[in-house]
C-alpha cells in the first residue's frame, strides 16, 4: 500500500444526533446508488423522535447486506442543510475538512474498486454486512487539500455538463409527450386550417375505444412494428469487454445504462446476427423489476445484442423514422396498465412478444402519423446525441475516480 494510503478510520467520525423535538420532518432514504431520496415508507404513527438527523456535508451509510448487493450504500448530503433517516443507517462527518474534503471522499466512494473491496471484507459479517471496524479500515490516499480541490473541481464539471444534459432531455421528453397528449389522447391535433381539431368542429366517431376522429383505426401494435425476444446467451459467454449485450436490467429511465450490461466475444455474436439492435430501435423489459420499461438505443456501439427477455421492436425500415409515435405510445400509463394486466404485476411478471402485439394501439390517419413522426425525429436524434455524449462523460468520470488510486 502506497505510504500516502491512510485507513478511513483516521479522518472520521459517527454523528448520533436524534430528532427528539421533532423539529426536522424532511425524511431521506438511503439507495444503491449512493444517492438520497425522498423516503416513501409508511410513517402513519411512527415516533419520529428516534430518527436520525444529518446535516449538510455529513454522510449515511448502510453497512447491511453489502456482501449481496455487491455495493455499499453511502451518500454525502449536499443539497439540504438537514434531513433525519433511520435509525438503522450510521451517520458520520469528517473530522477536519482542512485536511479531507467531503466531496472528495464521497468520490472515493464511488469507484467500483471501494464496493468490491467492501464486498470482500463483508464475507465474514453477519449475513454479508460489513462490521464497521472493517469499514474505518478501509484506506485511501489523502493528497495535499488544493489536490482535493482540483479532483473535486474536475470531477464537479463532468457531474455538471451530465446534469445540464439530463435537463435537456427532461425538457425535451416533456414538451414531446405534451404534443403526444394533446394530438392523440385529447385529438386537439391542427386540422386543415391550422386550429384544434375537437374543439373546432372535428367529426368524433364511435370505436371500442370511445369516440375517435374520423378516419382513426383501432389497432394492434403488431400492425405497426414487430415484437421480438432477445437471443439465449450462455451464461459462459459472458465477459468484461466486447460485443455489448442489452439485459432487462439494463433498461432503466428510458435509457440504456450501459454501466449494468455484459459483453460477448466478437466470435459468438455472429450467432446472435438477428438479433442486433439499431440505432432508434426501441426494446422492452419483458420480465424482471424493470418489466414493461421501454427505451431507445442510442448510438454508442457499432453493434449492440438484446438478452432473453428482452422485446425489440422492430417497424420494419430506417427505425428511427418511425420510433417517435411508438415510443410516445409506449410511454402512456395505458400501455403500461395493459401490460401489466397481460403479464402480472408481481416480482415474476412476463409477457411473449405476442402478448405485447395484441395490445390495442389507435392508429391516427398516414399524414398526421408522419407529420408526427417527422417532429418527434428530430427530437429524438437530439436525445440520442445526448445520451452518447454522457455515456462518454461518464467514462470521463470513471478515468478520473481510477487515476485517485495513484495520487
């Protein structure tokens, strides 16, 4: 170990502050992903009085089950001056920021090599939970402060241009499914005269779905793309780096997250050749905790393979002339209700490719569907673009949390 590595221990301390007032009502949890969250457990008669306050620049851990997890769930609090959480969750605060910021441990405690180093030592603990005496001894390397600073600054920039592109994303995902809403839920799409089709006189006419606009069909999703089921990979296959293989688990916020995805060998992808996914083609989680979750494929990789289990639409030409009303269709609380019905609600929800293409979709007429189509493109490809561009930025990040380790 380098003569710079100090164990963890030596820089912090527990913080046991309860809110015996009950002066602080704003409850945290405590994620995964090393993030606090809004708390959505049921508080109906709860002592608060027990919880835990944590202030501004203190962090929470959870050293429970981290052997399972495979990561140890920790977080700084930044954005708050005060919260309270459980109990359960040790609170503690750097004992002088003169000589370790806060920010800069946290980004420590990022890097994949700190969760598999907890994971190690959580193997003797009781039912895979990391002893804290184990987790004060845990080192890192501690730089002069203004070292800290520049990481951290550097770090903080990266974070930043990842936050001000999910901003836009946000923004544009929004004032798309707006349009979507307005044009195809409440059918105030502009009629040939520029103005909103219902509200000006608009011919309704009577559907097993209610009234529709003249000239709409009611439909199946299977009339506007196929469904497929990813390919069989074995679990032999799989691999650190190659070919990147989409699993339902991969499927998170609309998005890829290629940072949960495995790889193949080049040589056994080819028997996988029909089951690629293209830039724009929307898949599915058709089983799992992330079951009915659609997103888009970005361009990131040259080729890209969907797992079992996982639905790939395809509509049959250039995908992403098409994906707009699909995607936006998808997205609908409907959809997601009907999905659910077919398939369960349950932790074991599953639903075939057929099942997906018998669901009812209102087709509107070819002009409209392409007028649509034609905007949402160009909102998509800018996603798209986004998207690629923060999967960049966050290889940025992870070459910058792994240069710590040789400072």
């Amino acid at each position: 170990m380098p003569s710079n590595y100090k164990p963890i221990g030596d820089y912090i301390r527990l913080v046991d502050e309860r809110n015996k007032d009950l002066k602080v009502e704003t409850l945290l949890g405590l994620t995964i992903f090393k993030q606090f969250i809004p708390s959505v457990a049921n508080i109906i008669g709860t002592d608060m009085a027990n919880y835990k306050i944590i202030r501004k620049n203190q962090f929470a851990c959870s050293t429970m089950q981290v052997r399972r997890d495979k990561k140890m769930p920790v977080a700084l609090l930044s954005e708050l001056d005060e919260a309270i959480i459980s109990q359960a969750y040790p609170v503690f605060e750097i004992k002088d920021t003169e000589i370790l910021l806060p920010e800069y441990l946290m980004m420590w405690f990022t890097r994949a090599e700190f969760d598999r180093e907890a994971c190690f030592y959580a193997i003797g603990g009781v039912r895979g939970s990391l002893e804290w005496e184990d987790f004060c001894n845990m080192q890192l390397p501690v730089p002069p402060i203004e070292k800290q600073k520049e990481i951290v600054a550097e770090y903080n920039k990266i974070q930043n241009r990842i936050a001000l592109n999910n901003s836009l994303i946000q923004k544009l995902e929004e004032t798309a499914q707006a349009i979507y809403k307005q044009w195809f839920v409440d059918f105030e799409f502009p009629n040939e005269e520029g103005k909103a089709y219902r509200s000006n006189g608009g011919v309704m006419v009577e559907s097993e779905m209610g009234m529709v606009p003249e000239g709409w069909k009611v439909r199946k999703i299977g009339d506007y793309a196929k469904v497929k089921s990813g390919f069989a990979f074995k679990s032999e296959w799989w691999q650190s780096i190659g070919v990147p293989v989409i699993k339902i688990g991969s499927i998170q916020n609309n998005t890829i997250d290629y940072s949960t995805i495995d790889y193949i060998s080049e040589e056994n992808s080819k028997v996988a050749s029909n089951y690629a996914a293209t830039i724009g083609n929307i898949v599915i989680a058709m089983t799992g905790a992330t079951f009915g979750k659609v997103a888009i494929v970005p361009d990131i990789f040259e080729n890209t393979f969907v797992n079992q289990r996982v639905g790939l639409f395809d509509t049959g030409c250039s995908q992403v002339e098409k994906t707009a009303f699909l995607y936006y269709s998808l997205r609908k609380d409907e959809f997601y209700n009907e999905i659910t019905n077919v398939g369960g609600d349950s932790a074991q929800a599953n639903v075939s490719n057929v099942d997906i293409e018998n669901i009812t979709l209102l087709l509107p007429d070819n002009i409209l569907l392409d007028k649509f189509n034609h905007w949402g493109k160009q909102s998509l490809v800018y996603i798209l673009d986004k998207v690629k561009e923060n999967h960049y930025l966050g290889k940025m990040k992870e070459l910058l949390l792994a240069k710590m380790a040789k400072k």
